[in-house]
C-alpha cells in the first residue's frame, strides 16, 4: 500500500507545480529577464523639468514665423 501513497503524493505534486506553473514562469521565465533588463534601463534614465510658459511662447513664435513664410496668392491678381 505503500507506493499506492507515494504515487498519490507524486501526482499531487505534479498538479500544484502545474497549477503554479505561470506564476514560476512569469519570476523566472525569458519575460521576467526582459522585465529587469528594461527595470535597469529606466532607472538610468532621468525627468527633464519642462518651462512650460517658455515652451509655448517658443511655439508660438514659431507658428507666426512659419505663417510668415507661407506663399498667398491673391485672386484678383490671377485676373
């Protein structure tokens, strides 16, 4: 009766570490190494302060520079 008890064991076994099989793949898995490799990337990186009221001021000069330039054409000069 024994072994009868050791195989139960063996196949209960078998069905948690299957049931859990995702949760060991996603810590452990080809994923989880690109997660850390990308989790070490971005800790490098660094937040740029914007000057937002710059920023606009700048864009907008620019928008006027380029409506400047923009070739018109008047229809009574087609005419």
């Amino acid at each position: 009766m024994s072994w009868l008890y050791i195989a139960l064991l063996a196949l209960a076994i078998a069905v948690v570490a299957g049931a859990e099989w995702p949760r060991f793949e996603s810590r452990l898995g080809g994923e989880a190494r690109q997660r850390r490799e990308r989790a070490r990337r971005k800790s490098s990186l660094r937040v740029v302060p914007d000057d937002a009221e710059s920023d606009a001021e700048d864009f907008a000069a620019s928008v006027e520079r380029d409506l400047a330039r923009l070739p018109t054409f008047d229809d009574r000069e087609r005419r």
